[in-house]
C-alpha cells in the first residue's frame, strides 16, 4: 500500500521528495492516471494546471500522463500499467459518487491493496476517511484539509483520538494501516 493524502499536493520539497520516494522509479519512466473529476466548480477547476504541474515537476512526461474523468471503470489489469493515480480536489461528494457509480471503487481498492501508488488532493485525499457514507474506507476517522495547522507530525496511532487535520503544507502517508502510517509537516 501507498497511498499519500494532501491538502494541496506537492506543495513543498519535503512533499516532492516522499512523492518521488514512493513512487520508486525514475519519474521520466512512471505512467500517471490523473483524475480531475472533483473540479467540477470555477475555483477547483482553476487549480487543475497546478495539480498537472505537480506530475510534471516531478519529472514525469506530458505523454506518460493520462487524463481519465470517471465517466466508465478501468479494468485492473489495465490500472495496474499506472506508476500512480492522481486524485484532484474539488467537490468530494461528486467524486466519491463517480467512484461508486462505475464501479471504479473495486478496481482502484484492488490496485491499494496490490501496492499501487495512490495521490490525493484536498477532496481525493477526503475520499478515503469516513467524512462521507460510501466512503473508500481507508482511515477510519474524518479527515479535514486546508487547515491552519496540522493535528500532529509523525506516526499515527489508530484509532485517532479525533479527525486528522492536515495543513496545506502537509501529507498523511500510509504504507500500512495501523503500522506505517504518518504525518508530515513542512
């Protein structure tokens, strides 16, 4: 499992640097699934070129990056040729209902849990936590993004004693649930 929930993206080198980590293979050779079904209002649409940004810094090529707005499921064997899927934010409900309505929740769970790496941003990081029914159940508490300050940096012990608050300079990462789990901040 990788899986890395941001309220921003890669917003910092701190962030850059993990993402790079975890992606483990040279970026110039990684395949991107990004998904901007969220933006579905002004303000998030606005946000997707800097979330198109954050791949490319990376050293990921426009060519290797495929563009999927959930309108069908993508069969697992096919998700499975993506080095990540990109979750943009925008509104989590519509998200989350696109997921569940093509049935793209059971391939996307099933790329997890075969150890594919998943980003999300602001509302494709709220997917996973239990803020709405029918969420993708990942963490089991509520998670809220775009705070002033994080709740804490570093491990995360499970069940949390309340919601994860993560600040725009900050990344849950989750490489197992409840053993490799953290924060980080900056």
């Amino acid at each position: 499992m990788r899986v890395m929930l941001t309220s921003c993206g890669l917003e910092t080198e701190q962030i850059t640097n993990r993402f790079l980590e975890m992606l483990g293979k040279d970026p110039a050779e990684a395949l991107a699934l990004f998904i901007p079904t969220a933006a579905i209002d002004a303000d998030a649409i606005d946000v997707l070129p800097k979330c198109m940004q954050d791949l490319l810094k990376c050293g990921i090529p426009k060519e290797n990056i495929k563009v999927f707005d959930l309108h069908e499921d993508i069969p697992e064997d096919e998700l499975k040729a993506f080095d990540v899927i990109y979750f943009c934010g925008g509104r989590t409900s519509y998200l989350l209902n696109r997921i569940n309505d093509t049935g793209f929740r059971n391939s996307l769970l099933s790329y997890i849990r075969d150890n594919g790496f998943v980003i999300g941003v602001s509302a494709g990081s709220i997917i996973f936590a239990n803020n709405l029914p029918d969420n993708l159940g990942l963490i089991d508490t509520r998670l809220d993004v775009h705070c002033d300050q994080s709740s804490f940096t570093g491990k995360v012990s499970f069940p949390p004693a309340e919601n994860i608050r993560l600040s725009n300079n900050a990344a849950m990462l989750i490489r197992s649930i409840p053993e490799n789990t953290e924060i980080i901040d900056g």
